[in-house]
C-alpha cells in the first residue's frame, strides 16, 4: 500500500480526517516530524550503515534504497 494512501486513513481511524477530507499539509508535515523522530531512535539500532532509523525513512519516504538487505541464507 502506497505510504500517502496509509496515511489517510490512519487519520481517518483517528478522527483527524472526515471519510472525504483529502490529506492536509499541515497533518502530513505533522507525520513527517513524528517518523523522523521514530528514524532517529531507530538510528541507535543495528549497523551505522545499515538500521532501523535507515528501515523507517525507506518506508515513510518510499525510499527503495534504504530497505535493508536480505539475510544471506546459509
């Protein structure tokens, strides 16, 4: 599910959006904010080049290259 779509409709489930409203700047601005900071405490967790903090912005900015990489299989 594409990252704006999920957005939408967690504020809907929280009554910040009506069933029609469109996303607001301001509350998507308000996302952004709370995923950073949710990024930078994931920065404390895994490798310096590879973490959590790297996880959350590869999904909250739909950034393909920050996913981790598979474990190799042994």
């Amino acid at each position: 599910m594409e990252i704006e779509v999920e957005l939408v409709e967690m504020a809907r489930r929280a009554g910040e959006l009506g069933p029609d409203d469109p996303m607001r700047p301001t509350l998507r601005d308000f996302a952004d904010e709370v995923a950073g900071r949710c990024a930078r405490i994931g920065d404390l967790y895994g490798d310096w080049d590879r973490n959590a903090g790297d996880h959350i912005r590869a999904v909250m900015h739909e950034l393909p290259g920050l996913m981790p990489k598979p474990a190799a299989k042994s």
